[in-house]
C-alpha cells in the first residue's frame, strides 16, 4: 500500500515530497514510478530514508562521474562502470571531453540512470539513511522486481534498478 504524499521541509532544503519518511530532494524525483514506490515501501517499510539520485541528464551523469572520481579516484569508478563508463572516464579531468564521450556511446549505456525511466527506475539511496542495513540488503535481493542491486563500498550508494511493468 502507498502512502499519501506529503510536503515538508527538510533540514535547510526544501523537499517535494514525503513518502512514508522517505525524502526525495526536488532535482532527484524525476522518474519515481507508483511501482518502484511500492517496491521501496515494501523493502524498507516505514523507516525514513533519503532518495539522492533517480534520473540522470548526460550533463548530470557527467558531474557525478566528476565528483566520483575525484573523491574515489579513477581505478574504483573503473570498477563501478562497464566498457563505456570507463570510456569517459578516460576523459576525465576535462569534463566537456566527459559529456561528449557519454553522448557518443550513448548515455544509458553509460548508466542506467540515463535510461528511460518509463522501462526502468533507478534509484540511488543514501546508505546512511537506513537503519537496519543488513534486513534491508536482504529484503531487495531476495525481490525479484529488483533487477541489480549494487551495495557500498561497490558503490557509494544502495543502487537500485527496478524494470517497470509495461
């Protein structure tokens, strides 16, 4: 069962919505179906937690690459991405070199976050949000709606790809 929608206000940052505690900041709602809602509700319950990215612009996948890289360094992005990301990681530092190497390959073939969400959800959840870790990674790999789940340190984030029903 979904939950109502709610506006509130979070911290210094204005939230669009409230979905059973669940924050999603307004430049990373884009692309949440109904479904992948309740395929969240279902896998983590009632507890909050915070969406940090959905749906990605080739220019916005630039960035988080960047700023990946920067913090991570290029061999772990290297381990994060397939053929293509690693393609535009070659390019880094110049990000103008980055964007139009994503926009060469193809940008969901980069990453699914640049995929068409109506075919597919995926969605980035800050590890520090959860509470019980452990119960949650269990409940998503055991949900077979969940295509890929990827798990810090793989990731920086609890990486979710949810095909949508068509």
């Amino acid at each position: 069962m979904l939950c109502k929608l709610q506006i509130c206000k979070c911290f210094k940052l204005n939230c669009k919505f409230s979905l059973s505690g669940v924050t999603v900041y307004p430049q990373n709602n884009n692309g949440i179906s109904n479904y992948s809602r309740g395929v969240l509700n279902d896998d983590i319950g009632n507890s909050n937690y915070i969406i940090t990215s959905t749906t990605r612009t080739p220019a916005k996948q630039v960035d988080v690459m960047y700023n990946n890289i920067s913090k991570y360094g290029v061999n772990a992005q290297k381990e994060l991405y397939g053929t293509y990301g690693d393609q535009v990681i070659d390019m880094y530092p110049n990000k103008p070199l980055m964007l139009s190497k994503v926009n060469s390959v193809g940008p969901s073939r980069v990453s699914k976050h640049c995929g068409n969400p109506r075919i597919i959800n995926v969605i980035d959840i800050s590890p520090n949000s959860i509470r019980n870790r452990p119960a949650f990674e269990r409940r998503v790999r055991a949900d077979s709606r969940v295509s890929r789940f990827y798990t810090p340190p793989a990731d920086p984030a609890y990486h979710l790809e949810i095909p949508q029903p068509q």
